[in-house]
C-alpha cells in the first residue's frame, strides 16, 4: 500500500468514527462509538502494516512531531467545547407532558423533552383498570427520555475527563523531556 493510500483510509476511518459517533448520540446507543472506535483502530494497524514505501527522516519526525503537538491542542480545545455544550443540554430546562381523553374514557398521555426533539406518548384504553402493559408503556415513554437525557451527561463527563487527563498528560511529558534533555 502507498502512503497515500494510507491517508486515505485515515480520512475513510475517521469519517465512519464521526458518523458512528452521531448515530450513537442520536439513538442514546454508546455501545456503537466503542465498536467503530475498536474496528478503526484495527483496519488503521493493519492498513499502517501494508504500507510500503516508508521514509522518515529528522524532517519527518519533527513534522510528526509537530503534527501530534497540534492534534493534542485542538483535541483538548474541542473535547472542553463538547464537555460544555453537551453538560448545558443534560442540565437544560424542561419537558412537556400532557393527557388526551377520548369520548370513550380513553386516555393518550404525552411526555417530550424538547432539547432533544423527544417526543413520545401511550394510548390508554380503559385508564381505571390498567394492565401491565398499559403500566410498562408508561414506563418506557418515561425512561426512554430519562435515558436520552443521561446519556449525554454522561458523554459530556467522559468529554470533561478526557480533557483534563489529556492536559496532565501533557504537562507531565513536557516536564518529563524539559529535565531530560535540559530545555
């Protein structure tokens, strides 16, 4: 495989990474980002083991070098903008929520959270003798927009994590080559 081919299927990898990674946020689902994150970093060794024509020199170490320097900044830059908007939205204001009654005695109840362009509701057909049915579908339109809602605090937590353990990492390898090679 030639390099360009490798920086190709760099670019192929990380866009399926962003789009896993919007599916998985859409759908409250972060079971899809781990298994697209582990699959990259599969196909990316073995697309790196294929590659034949490799040149390195000092130029290219210290362009590597520089490169890996500002991937880490804007890294960090971003991961601090996530952790922010996505903790703004988990704490955000408000849902909706409502009752329907029909002529019949039928009931649909409402529930939303509009941050999240959630939306759910459940038909009730005899509201004075609920089955467990009727009692687990008012369960799960609860839940469904509970869990939306927590999943993304949790993103933004491991966001703010992993900019702040990305940032120490940083400090203590710059500290670590400052004393050993006295800059």
């Amino acid at each position: 495989m030639k390099q360009r081919t490798y920086l190709i299927c760099i670019a192929l990898v990380a866009a399926g990474l962003i789009l896993a990674l919007g599916f998985g946020l859409t759908t409250a689902n972060m079971i899809v980002p781990v298994v697209a994150v582990v699959a990259g970093v599969a196909i990316l060794a073995l697309c790196r083991r294929n590659v034949t024509e490799v040149t390195e020199d000092e130029l290219s170490t210290i362009l590597h070098g520089k490169a890996a320097l500002s991937a880490l900044e804007v890294t960090i830059i971003v991961a601090a903008i996530g952790f922010a908007v996505l903790m703004t939205f988990s704490f955000g204001e408000g849902c909706t929520s409502g009752i329907k009654t029909y002529d019949n005695g039928s009931i649909r109840l409402f529930y939303g959270i509009p941050d999240y362009h959630y939306e759910s509701s459940c038909f009730i057909p005899d509201p004075a003798h609920l089955t467990f049915d009727d009692l687990h579908a008012i369960e799960t339109m609860f839940a469904e927009g509970h869990r939306i809602r927590d999943t993304t605090r949790a993103f933004g937590a491991a966001l703010g994590m992993v900019t702040v353990l990305l940032a120490v990492l940083y400090g203590a390898f710059l500290w670590y080559y400052n004393r050993k090679y006295g800059a």
